[in-house]
C-alpha cells in the first residue's frame, strides 16, 4: 500500500520549486551573515590581501608601496583581526627593497613584488570588493562574501542544474554543507573556492559534461597545482572510453573533439610561465623551500586520514564513516555476488583523492593553520562526497535511506567543535580525543612528529627548513597526573634526552621500577627524518634545573606569559607567567626554589616586586635588584602544597601590575632550580 502523504512530501522536496526556495533563503542568510561579521586574517590572508589591492588600485598582481599603504588605512579604521604592524613592517621592507618583504612576497628579476600563490583567487574576489567600496563597508570582507556565493553557486549547480537523481543531488548537498565547508567561509584562502569546483567537477563528470568537468577541474589547478590529478584522471577516463571507436571510425572528429579539452588542459600550466617568466622559476613556492618531495610517504598520507589532531575523520567522520561502508558493500557485491564490473566511473574520483593528496604530503608545515582539521584533507575529500553519493544511488534496501542520515549525525561532532569550542580545533592544540588516547593509550598514537611537538607545546616554530627544529630535542607530552608518557626524540641526541629534559645532570625516572631507560631509549624506533617515541610513566628526579635561554630547556616547561627565549634567558611578557616541575612528588619533603633573575626595568628607582605562587598558592614576594645584574633569589616551598597538585605549577606574578604589562617592567629569567631543603 502506497503512502500518499510521504510520497508528496518526498516529491515536494525533490522538486526543483523547493531548491529554489532553499537556495534563495540559504543564500540570504549567508550573505547577510558575512555582511555582518568582522573579517578574520588566517593563513597566507596579508598575501592574498595585498594582491587583491593591487587589482584594485591597478588592475595587476604586482604589490606596490601604493597598495601596502591603501590597505593599512582600511585597516587602521575597519575592523578585522589584521594587524597594522605586520604591514608597517612589510611597506618598510619594501621601501628597502628587500628580496622578501612579507612570507612569500618576493622581488622578481624586474624589481616588481608578487605573492609566491599564483593570483587567480583574489583576482576573482575584485567585484566583491568594489562593491564593497562603492557602499562604503569593510572592503576585508570580500574574501568571505565572495565565498559566501561560491558555498551557494555550487549548491544551484547541484540542485538545479545537476543531471543526477534528486537523492544523489541532495546527498552531495547535505553532505556538503553538513561537512566543512562553513569552517573555511571567512577565511581569506582559496578553499572554499578549490572545493567547490571539484565538486562541481565531480558531478559534471559523472553527468559525462567533459567541458564543464575540465574547466572546473582547471580553475582549481589554477590555485592549488595538486588539483591537476582529478583534471588528469578525467580526462584520461574520457579520452580511453571513447579512443577506440573514434579513432577507428573517424579520427579528424576524435581530434576536433580532444583538441579543445588539451588546450583547457593545458591552460593549466599558465602559473608555471607566468613566474618563470617573473623569476626564471616556474615554481617559487617549491623554491621557497616549503616542499619537499622527499617527504612524501605512506605515513603522512594515513596521517591526512586518520590522524587524531587533524586527519579527514576529525572533521568529516560521517564521509569516512559512508566511504568505509560502501567500500565493504562493493566488495561483497563483486566477491559474493560476481557483480560486473568492478569498476566503474565513480570509482575515478577515488583514484583522483588519492592522488591529489600526494603533492600535499611533501609539505614541509605539516601541522598547518587550520580549521578543525587540515584544509588539504577538506577541498580532497569533496571528491569522495560525489563518489559516495554516486554509489548511494545504486545500494540497495534499507542501507540506502539510513547511511545519510547517519553521516549526517556523525557530522555534527565536528560542528560542535567549531561553532561551540573553536579555540579547543585550534591547530596548535590537542584535540580532546588524542589526549584521551595518549593519556590512556599511550602506544596507540604516533602522529607525525611536527603535529606531537607544535601541540605539545602550544608553539609554532615556522619558517624552516623541516619541522620540528632538531635542537629543539626532546619534546614531552604530560598526562593530568603529571606524568611524562610519551617523549619525541632526534636520534643524534637520544643519550642526551636526560640532560637536555631534566638539566644540568638531571635525571628521567620511570614510574615503572622495572624498565631500564637505557634499554628503552635503546630500541626507540626512528623514521627517515630520524625522530622516534619513547613511551613510558616517568618524571624528572630532584634536582631540577631549567635553563631559560635559547639553548636551555624551558621549552618542554614553560607556559603561558614567556617571551621568546633569548641568549641569556627569556623575558615576562605578561603580569603572570607559568612553568611546570614534572616531578615525582609523592616523597619528596620541602622544596628550595632557587630563580636567576635580571631585573632590566627601564626605571631604575622603580621597586617592582615579583610574587611566586605555587599551586595557586601565594610563597613570597622578592623585591628584585635594581642593579642591572642577575640576581638570585630563594624561597621554600612546603610539602603539603607541592604534593597538593601534579604537575607542580609555578608562576611569577608581578605584583600590582594590571592586565597587561608595563612597558617600563622589563624581567628577565635566567634559570631556575629546584632541590631539597638541606637538613
């Protein structure tokens, strides 16, 4: 018995009228939404920004003095998170004529100064722009209105104008905006723009629209080089279906045909010879040293799926989740069922994920600025999205009408995360389901080193070669317990691991009595970039010293309100700075507390007063010389309120100081030890 009622709802919602409807008020609110919201600067913004004013003053991505200064009035009086100093500092670059007057803005052979990311993406946010200026608002938000149109161009391509079945449609467009796509909206970054054109891509080539699969497939190869492998695939996938009879039956019309997808094809290579012919290199950002090929591996791409910090199932766990099934569902179709053939054409756009990722793999930031999870991962899996709903369309029973609703559920964790905890996505934290899995699983979580090292720290070292920096060695991850349990180690300084963790003839301490460290550093595993882990219970014996200079240890101790570690030691930056002592608590009686201290406050008749706490709890205040010299300074800390928290958490506190420091008070720490009181 037919269900009348559920059958007009279903044929409402499939009709076109309703997409019309949907996309209307959708692209409304979203319009309306950027219109309102501050614009924000992430990632390669400053780049993108400056070519996308240089349009604008000039119609040409060339970045001159005229464009850096129009640009920090905008933002001196609109506001955004962009920041004046940065572009004061890039306009006096220029005007020095620097080779590299911001991160990848540099000088050509002709004096002119380009961005390292070829300038098709700003270029296409020029007319949101004037629109912008020509009503007298924030000209910053070009970047996330001219998003805001890509997000509902793609869905009007799907739902509209799309060959596919209204389930296929609407599966690719729920799974769309229910996935990422939302992350990336006010983002100055081309993500928004490279993902909507592979998925339109993708849905052209299913529909066998060879043109618009191309050009879709070209524009984002255009931004981002990767792109060429889905642009390779389908069109190798077209030229070999059709090669046989048209080359049989009449050649001339199988060239006049192809020819024309070549030279979209080959339009492709334009930011090759646009910077060859600026700089004799057709590649400045490989130049640049921020990829290194040698880097690729089979590690890194599991790590751009299943990494707990940033891989694919933490922001699309749903799509993962759906490929997963209907991978296992194929297989049984083939191997119980003897389905022909196995392959079909979806199954292009598996093949084209998985290459597209492979230039990704040699970035040398892997652990990049990010939304949830890696924006790498976002724009290739919009890939997958087709696949899954291609195949979605040919399952059948009761597997075919529960697997979107359950992707969609399973999508709402990653929501969650953004729109209600986005400082808990940040990339340069641990998300709470890897600390769960180092915490109690210590064994089980082997992340690429530069994601265990930035995170454990809270601090980016960007800009070399290969991260994380191997002088940096080693670097710790602490469970709520205080307990050391897992260490990141260069094998070239694996016997130093004690001395460079705990200090000065310090000592690691296993929790467990019976592992030997030495055994244990002995069989630590390394990869080709010559780091490993080292997993275990331990802490550092009394005494404690860390040194806070440039090649001392702090790092793997200090917390908030240090500044950056000098020479000699590292200055307060703020009102109150944090470090932590991992250290075996439990039979320990009172502890000395000794700090070097240089007190280089400008005002030499100023008393400045410097308080230690201790586990929230108040020690001493230490009225700091005047002299210029480094000073020490002692004080003794109880058993009950070492013992009372672990790890011990130890702050200096300026004393009277408000929210954010004086410029005049000017601290620097030297080192600080820890040992038992002598009896």
């Amino acid at each position: 018995m037919r269900n009348y009622p559920l059958d007009s709802f279903v044929s409402a919602i499939a009709s076109k009228k309703f997409a019309v409807i949907f996309i209307s008020i959708f692209t409304i609110v979203l319009i309306l939404y950027c219109l309102k919201t501050n614009p924000i600067r992430q990632g390669d913004g400053y780049e993108y920004a400056l070519i996308l004013q240089g349009f604008f003053n000039h119609f040409s991505p060339d970045i001159r003095e005229g464009d850096i200064t129009s640009l920090i009035k905008i933002v001196e009086t609109q506001p955004s998170s962009y920041d004046v100093k940065v572009l004061q500092g890039t306009l006096e670059a220029l005007r020095n004529g620097e080779n590299e007057i911001y991160l990848g803005i540099l000088k050509s052979t002709r004096g002119e100064y380009f961005g390292y990311h070829f300038w098709l993406y700003p270029l296409i946010n020029l007319p949101a722009k004037a629109f912008l200026a020509v009503l007298g608002l924030n000209e910053l938000k070009a970047f996330q209105l001219t998003n805001a149109i890509f997000i509902s161009f793609t869905l009007v391509y799907v739902l509209l104008f799309s060959r596919q079945s209204p389930l296929v449609r609407w599966v690719i467009a729920l799974l769309y905006l229910a996935g990422c796509v939302f992350f990336y909206l006010r983002w100055p970054h081309p993500e928004v723009f490279i993902a909507a054109s592979i998925l339109i891509s993708g849905c052209a080539f299913l529909e066998q629209r060879i043109y618009i699969a191309a050009i879709a497939a070209t524009l984002a190869t255009l931004q981002n080089p990767s792109v060429v492998f889905l642009l390779a695939s389908i069109l190798i996938f077209f030229v070999l279906k059709n090669f046989k009879s048209n080359i049989v039956n009449n050649p001339l019309q199988f060239i006049k045909k192809h020819i024309w997808l070549a030279l979209i094809a080959a339009s492709s290579l334009f930011p090759y010879g646009f910077f060859y012919y600026h700089y004799q290199i057709p590649n400045l950002i490989a130049k640049r040293g921020f990829v290194n090929p040698s880097l690729i591996s089979w590690e890194r791409f599991t790590s751009t799926l299943f990494d707990l910090n940033q891989g694919l199932i933490v922001g699309f766990p749903g799509l993962m989740i759906g490929v997963l099934i209907l991978l296992v569902y194929r297989v049984l179709l083939v191997v119980i069922k003897k389905k022909q053939p196995a392959f079909n054409q979806s199954d292009v756009l598996l093949v084209a994920f998985f290459l597209m990722l492979q230039p990704t793999l040699s970035q040398t930031n892997w652990n990049h600025g990010q939304e949830i999870f890696s924006r790498y991962a976002f724009w290739a899996a919009m890939a997958l999205i087709v696949w899954v709903a291609a195949n979605i369309d040919d399952v059948k029973g009761l597997l075919k009408y529960s697997l979107l609703p359950l992707m969609l559920i399973l999508q709402l964790f990653p929501n969650e995360l953004f729109f209600k905890r986005p400082w808990d996505g940040h990339y340069l934290k641990m998300k709470s389901q890897a600390n769960w899995v180092l915490s109690n699983f210590p064994n089980w979580y082997n992340p690429e080193p530069e994601i265990f090292a930035e995170r454990v720290r809270e601090y980016e070292r960007f800009g070399e070669a290969i991260t994380p920096n191997q002088i940096d060695s080693p670097f710790i991850y602490v469970n709520k317990a205080g307990d050391i349990i897992k260490i990141l180690v260069y094998r070239d300084f694996v016997n130093q691991t004690q001395e460079r963790l705990c200090g000065t003839k310090g000592k690691l301490i296993s929790r467990n009595p019976q592992d030997s460290l030495e055994k244990l550093l002995a069989n630590i595993s390394f990869n080709r970039q010559g780091w490993g882990y080292l997993n275990g219970n331990f802490r550092c014996a009394v005494p404690l010293s860390i040194n806070f200079a440039e090649s001392g240890n702090l790092r793997n101790f200090t917390r908030k309100g240090w500044g950056k570690a000098e020479v000699d030691g590292s200055l307060i930056k703020s009102p109150e700075s944090e470090f932590i002592l991992p250290i075996d608590t439990q039979k320990l009686e009172d502890l000395k507390l000794m700090a070097k201290i240089d007190n280089l406050s400008v005002e030499a008749n100023l008393k400045t007063n410097l308080e230690l706490i201790v586990n929230n709890r108040s020690i001493t205040q230490w009225t700091l010389n005047n002299s210029n010299q480094t000073s020490e300074y002692e004080a003794v800390i109880p058993r009950k309120i070492v013992g009372s928290n672990s790890p011990v958490s130890v702050s200096f506190r300026v004393v009277g100081a408000s929210k954010k420091l004086d410029k005049s008070v000017k601290i620097k720490v030297v080192s600080v030890r820890v040992d038992r009181v002598s009896p």
